[in-house]
C-alpha cells in the first residue's frame, strides 16, 4: 500500500508540474514535454520505511526465505543497490544446504543465481553471486552495469556450494560457465588492449585464485581452470552421458574451446563404451564439427580460416562422413535394438537434412551423392541387424526396417522380414502393427486384395482379442472386404462384413480407451458400410447398419467424441434420413415414417449430449417438417 501511495503521488506531482508549465507557456504557445513519473524528494523516506518493513518481517519470520527474496527485489526496483549485498549475506546465513548456479544475462554472457535447498524443495535465492561478480544496471537508461568484478567472492560462493553439495549438475555447470565466461572477458580485453600473453610459469596452476591479471591471462591460456572444473564434475557424476554433453553445449557459447571440447568427448568416448545414447552423441559431434564454428567477436584467424576451407572443399568434393563410421562401430560393438534406433534415427535425421538444406529445392551432386551413401548405409544396417537376429525382441524395430526397405525400393525384402518376423518369432507374431504392415505390403505387391485379406484372416487368430490393436486390424479387414465387396458380389463375403461390423461394434464399445489411439472410428467405418448399400440401393441392409449403431451398440453412450466423428455422424443420419424420406415419397409405409423419425430423434439426442444445440435443432425441424 505505501509503494502505491508513493506512486500515485508521484503521478499527482507530475500533473502539478505540467498543469504549471501549461500556464507559463500559454503566451508562447509551447507545448510541454511529456514526464515520466520519476522521483521526489519524499520518495526516500517512504522506501526506507518499506526497507524496515521488510527487515521486521525477516525477524520475524527467520526461516522463511521468501521475505528475503522479496526484500531483494523490491531493493533492485527501488534502485537501493547498496542494501542488496546486505540482503544477500542474510539470506545466505539462514540456510543450512546453498547451491549457487549461473543465469543468462542479456548483455552478458552468464551471471550466478542461488539456491537454498530444503529436504523437501528448492527455494531460490537470485543473484547473490552474480552481484558479487558483475554488479547491478545502476540506470534503466544505461546498459552499463555498477559494482560487482570480483571474479573471487564470486568463486567463494560457489566452491562453498559444491562443497556443501557435489552432486549438484547445475552447480557444476554453471561454475564452469563462469570460467568460460571470465576467459572470455580476459581475452576480450587483451584485443581491445592489445596486450601479448606471456609463456605459462611453473607455478600458475597452484596461484590461479591471485588478482595478479598477468598471472590470470597466463592460467587461462590453455583454459586449465574450466578443464580442472570439467574433471572434478565427472568425478563427483560419473555415469551421466547428458551431463557431459551439457558442458559441449555450453563450450559452442564461446569461441576457442576446441580443447576443452576435444578433451570431453574422449572422456565421454573412453568412459562409455557401451552405451547407445554416447555413440549417438559422438556420431553427432562428428556431424556438428563439420558444419558448425563456435563464432564471435572474439574469433581467432585459424577458426576463419578453417570455415572458409571447410566451405571451399565442400563445395569441390563430397567428403567421407565420420559420423556413418562411428554408427558401424557402434552396431558392431553394442549390439542392441536400441542402438539400431538409435542409429537408424539418427541418419534419417541426417537425410532430412540434407535433403532440405536452407530451404533449396535442387540438391548439388555432392548432396545427392551424401543421400546415397547415408541410404546404403540404412540397408546395411537392416542387414546386420536380420543377421544378428535383432528384430526378434523388438517388434517395432522390425516395422521401421521394413518402411526403411520399402522407401528404398526393396518392396520383396521388406516382405520377407514381415513373413520371417510373424512366422518364426512368438514375440512379433502378437504384434498387430507387424501383421498391419506384411499386409499393406501385400497389397503392394499383388495386384489384387485377396492376398492381404488372407493375411489380416491369419492375424486375428494370432493376435489376442483385449490387444488393443486388435481393433485395427478388423477394422482394416472389413475395409478391404469393402473394396473387394464393390468389384465382387458374394452371399459369402457379404455374411463376413456383416459379421466383421458386428464385433467391431463390440471391441470398439468395450474398448473405448483405443478409439483414441486407433486410425480408425466406428462413425467412418459404419459411414463406408453405408455407402456400399447405398450404391447397391438395398434400403434393408441401410436400415440394419443404422439400427445396428443406434440401438445394438453403446457408441451413442460415450463421452468424449472427437470432431472427425461428429461430422461423420452427421453426414451418416442425413444419408440414412434422406433414403428414408426418398422411400416415405415413394409410397413408403408407416414404417418409414417411423423410421425416419427415429433417426431424427437419436440424432437430436446424440449431438445434444455432445454439446452441438444447432446440429440438434437442425434435425428435430426435419423431423417436424416430415
């Protein structure tokens, strides 16, 4: 209440202002400038007296460290830059447990946050060490900032945190952004200045906290101190991949990390040897060194150099990809399905890249050359993975191989995997989505659907009926019937789509979780059985299909219908109604009469339950009209 006391004030001694101005100026006929509500004389005391509030309730509370976060803040609105060091050493003297991490600054690179850890949750602390270090904006009209430089305290702050807890990742991170980001600062100003490095001494590696530049400049020539920090940070977290690819991230920030980089990656290469996620990553590393120079202000002659060779040399010959290399070390040395996604992942990314780069539509010969080989080296994968007996213990794995041989042109292979996996292996021969995937490859090769639809018979006695594709594949069955139905008229056939519809009313009814998952709904289905009575004109079979759904099944009775089904619902009751009203001219009987009103009645009742009162309304006019 006071801070808005001291801002409508403010407001008010403005207006007063340039209500006394507008009276000197008439003469003139000037017209004022516009002020922003800035300070007054009376402001100070009405601050301090909000600064004691706060100080009173800290005492108060002591253990709550949200007054000091809010204390804090109001300290940086109000511009009281030198209460926030106060602020800060309070707070960091309630807690028992702080961790202290780096946050991004917009004219900086990196500050500090801090964290104050409780056994049940984190409370930050903002900014603690970051004040230490790179100070406070004095002016919102400045970008430059005030106080702080002490690259020290800020060390102290955080060593103490990772004594307190070394397991910490974003602790250790951000420690070593710090680093990075003061190496940055010393170079920066040896460019500016023009100064020369001297040659390391012996003893620097044990003197590196000193304030001595010279002595600093020299440590941070080959970047000792953030390689240092990266060590100790595997060895408190030593079996996290993604930790250490956290560090590369941050390298790729600043310029001239190329040994640090190097220096991770053969950590990461030497200490996980058998691990899918750290040859993916040094796959990709492989690919990024290519195509990606860390950049800046700050950026040496070699880097230009290189990426101009790099461009240059592209351009002249394609180049053997490292990374193709690494993935066929790697399936040979982790043999695993998950490193056959992995790998297989990975290049198709890798495709796709190339394939649309920077948005061009006509891909150079080099291009189209990288394409081939990645694409050969997809099949080879397949391969080795048929060969080692991989596809046995992961049906999904075996579904992409064979999209993979499909989209390659090796239609007959792909075949021959879906036959070997349903026929040889227990665990694919209860994969729907194997069965779903021989069939539709079927289809490809024989002209004709009777292939596939022997092939979705055989499925439905191998798969379990509570399989939640189980749906899918009647439903794809029946569909094929249907297209077979339209060339072919069989009593046979005809009693089997009948039958088929019937269970999948059923399993779709008694399953509804897998209406959200599966391709397929009872309304579009049921919508393609009646337009193949319709093309036949056999108002009998239109009149079971629409009596089957409204009345036998419990489809009405469910809750949320997505949009695709509501629309096919309404498109299915108006062909069902206006057969009925073409039988009703016709010379219909009374039971067409009361048929069609039945069928407005359910519509009415159906899209009323789901919340569409004008779909409703334009069906019950209908049925007053008729």
């Amino acid at each position: 209440n006071l801070e808005k006391l001291r801002v409508l004030r403010n407001k008010k001694v403005v207006a007063r202002r340039i209500a006394e101005e507008r009276e000197m100026n008439q003469n003139t006929k000037k017209i004022p400038e516009k002020r922003k509500p800035g300070r007054s004389i009376g402001d100070a005391s009405i601050v301090q007296h909000i600064h004691l509030l706060y100080v009173r309730a800290k005492r108060k509370w002591k253990q709550d460290l949200s007054w000091h976060i809010q204390h804090a803040e109001f300290a940086k609105e109000s511009q009281s830059h030198s209460m926030l060091s106060k602020i800060y050493a309070e707070a960091l003297q309630v807690s028992t447990i702080i961790l202290f991490f780096i946050y991004c600054n917009e004219r900086l690179s990196k500050c500090i946050y801090t964290y104050v850890v409780s056994s049940a949750e984190f409370k930050p602390l903002e900014e603690a060490a970051s004040h230490e270090y790179f100070g406070c904006v004095s002016n919102e009209s400045d970008a430059g900032m005030s106080g702080g430089g002490s690259i020290k305290n800020a060390r102290v702050l955080l060593q103490r945190g990772l004594r307190i807890n070394p397991d910490s990742r974003e602790l250790w991170l951000q420690s070593f952004c710090l680093e990075l980001h003061y190496m940055q600062k010393l170079r920066g100003r040896r460019e500016l200045l023009q100064l020369d490095l001297k040659k390391p001494s012996p003893g620097v590696e044990d003197s590196f906290n000193n304030d001595d530049d010279e002595t600093v400049e020299e440590f941070y020539q080959d970047a000792k101190l953030p390689r240092i920090i990266y060590k100790n940070a595997t060895k408190s977290i030593c079996s996290d991949v993604r930790f250490r690819l956290q560090f590369i991230d941050q390298c790729r920030l600043f310029p001239e990390t190329k040994k640090i980089i190097d220096e991770i990656m053969a950590s990461i290469e030497d200490d996980f040897e058998n691990i899918e996620e750290a040859w993916i990553a040094r796959a990709k590393f492989s690919l990024d060194n290519k195509t990606k120079v860390p950049g800046g202000f700050l950026m040496s002659p070699w880097d230009s150099q290189m990426s101009k060779k790099r461009k240059y040399r592209e351009l002249a010959e394609p180049e053997q990809n490292d990374a193709l290399d690494i993935l066929e070390e790697a399936t040979d040395t982790v043999c695993t399905p998950k490193m056959f996604r992995e790998s297989v992942s990975f290049v198709k990314s890798y495709i796709g890249q190339l394939s649309d780069k920077n948005g061009e539509t006509n891909l150079s010969n080099i291009r189209k050359a990288q394409i081939t080989v990645a694409t050969t080296f997809l099949k080879s994968i397949v391969k080795k993975a048929e060969a080692n007996n991989i596809m046995s213990s992961d049906p999904e794995l075996a579904v992409e191989f064979a999209d993979i041989l499909v989209a390659t042109g090796s239609t007959s292979d792909a075949l021959r995997i879906m036959k070997n996996a349903t026929d040889r292996r227990k665990d694919c021969c209860a994969c729907p989505q194997i069965w779903l995937k021989r069939a539709e490859i079927t289809a490809r090769i024989s002209p004709y659907l009777t292939s596939s639809c022997k092939v979705l018979r055989k499925s439905l006695q191998e798969v379990p009926l509570h399989n939640e594709g189980y749906c899918d594949l009647l439903s794809k069955l029946f569909l094929n019937l249907l297209l077979l139905s339209t060339t072919i008229e069989s009593s046979v056939m005809e009693k089997e789509v009948a039958s088929i519809y019937d269970k999948i009313l059923l399993c779709f009814c008694n399953q509804a979780d897998s209406r959200r998952t599966t391709a397929y709904t009872i309304p579009s289905l049921s919508l393609s059985y009646l337009q193949l009575a319709s093309s036949r004109q056999n108002l009998q079979l239109m009149r079971e299909i629409s009596t089957k759904l409204l009345n036998s099944s419990n489809y009405l009775n469910h809750s949320n219908i997505t949009e695709s089904e509501l629309f096919d619902m309404k498109v299915l009751l108006k062909h069902c109604i206006a057969h009925e009203k073409v039988a009703l001219n016709f010379g219909g009987s009374r039971k067409s009469r009361q048929k069609l009103t039945h069928l407005c009645e359910a519509a009415f009742d159906f899209f009323m339950k789901n919340d569409r009162p004008e779909i409703a309304d334009s069906f019950m006019a209908i049925k007053d009209k008729n």
